[in-house]
C-alpha cells in the first residue's frame, strides 16, 4: 500500500526557517522524481521544487535561494529546508512522486507565516 506522508509544516514569524519532510512506502522510492507542491486558498496548486532521481533540483522563482529540496533515497524520505520564510509563502506542501506510470500525492502539511 502507497503512504506519501508529510510532516514538519506549523506556524512561523517572516523571516523564520521551518524544515518539511515527506516520507515515503509502498513503492520504490529512488526510481522516482520527487517534487513539493503548495496550495494556497483560492490559489492553483503550484510546484515549488523538483528533485530527479539523480539529484538534480529545479526551483520555483520564487523560492530560488530559499528554499532547499533534498532527499535521503535510504530513509525514503524527502525534504524541504524553507529559510527567509515571506508572507506569501503560506499554503498546504504537498509532495509528489513522479515517473512514468503511477504517480502519488500526499496528505500535504499546513505551513503558515505570520508575526
């Protein structure tokens, strides 16, 4: 059974840092791409950052040099390292796990930024 669970998400002052992880079962983890997602009310759900099987990331403009996606293929778990935190940044994270054939969503996380 798929479980793509998010966790790390809460309520941060601007210019804070909060770290998302996303651990991941029931499929093989490495084989695919790996990406965050937000949503925020009234909003599409966009993409936030990308990480390929091998490593390499793409970013969103507007989290370039803020935001840092990673991942730990052993621990089956991916992260999202979030600095300088702005006002616009609140939303639900989702992950997603991508290739050809199936792909999966998460339950997503609540990040929130207010002082």
């Amino acid at each position: 059974q798929v479980q793509i669970v998010e966790s790390g998400g809460g309520l941060v002052q601007p210019g804070g840092s909060l770290r998302l992880s996303c651990v991941a079962s029931g499929f093989t983890f490495s084989t695919y791409a790996m990406s965050w997602y937000r949503q925020a009310p009234g909003k599409e759900r966009e993409l936030v950052a990308t990480i390929t099987r091998g490593g390499s990331t793409n970013y969103a403009d507007s989290v370039k040099g803020r935001f840092t996606i990673s991942r730990d293929n052993a621990k089956n778990t991916m992260y999202l390292q979030m600095n300088s935190l702005k006002p616009e940044d609140p939303a639900v994270y989702y992950c997603y796990a991508d290739r050809v054939g199936p792909s999966f969503w998460g339950q997503g996380t609540q990040v929130t930024v207010s002082s």
